[in-house]
C-alpha cells in the first residue's frame, strides 16, 4: 500500500529496458597477480630506501675529541 496516488510511472512493464536504473549489478574488481606484485614490490622498496636513508643520516654519533698535543 503506497502513501501516493497512482499515476503513469506506477504502469511499468515487467519486461522493457530497465531506463533510470539507479541500483545496476555493480562489477568485482580483483586485483591480479602481477599488480599485486608490483605493489609488494614497490612497498618493500619504499621501505628499503627509508630504512638506508634512516640508518645512514649524518649527524648520529658526536665527532671524537682528539686529545691535545703537547
């Protein structure tokens, strides 16, 4: 039971093109294999060149004190 009174858009056939169908069949995306590997490989390299950069940032370690000469 509808709370609007019938009119010429409640007379739609059962059959006909589905015109103005807001809600379609919405399509998988699946990811292959080779993409999948190109994004592990492209992570774990990000990680890499971070991890480099990290480790061998000047400026770690304070500069030795040499003793005085006589």
């Amino acid at each position: 039971m509808s709370r609007y009174p019938h009119d010429e858009f409640d007379d739609v056939p059962e059959d006909g093109p589905r015109q103005g169908a807001h809600r379609g069949v919405r399509p998988t995306v699946r990811v292959g294999t080779r993409e999948l590997t190109a994004i592990v490989l492209a992570g774990l390299l990000t990680l890499g060149v971070g991890a480099f950069s990290f480790l061998n940032a000047p400026g770690g370690a304070p500069p030795e004190v040499s003793a005085p000469g006589p």
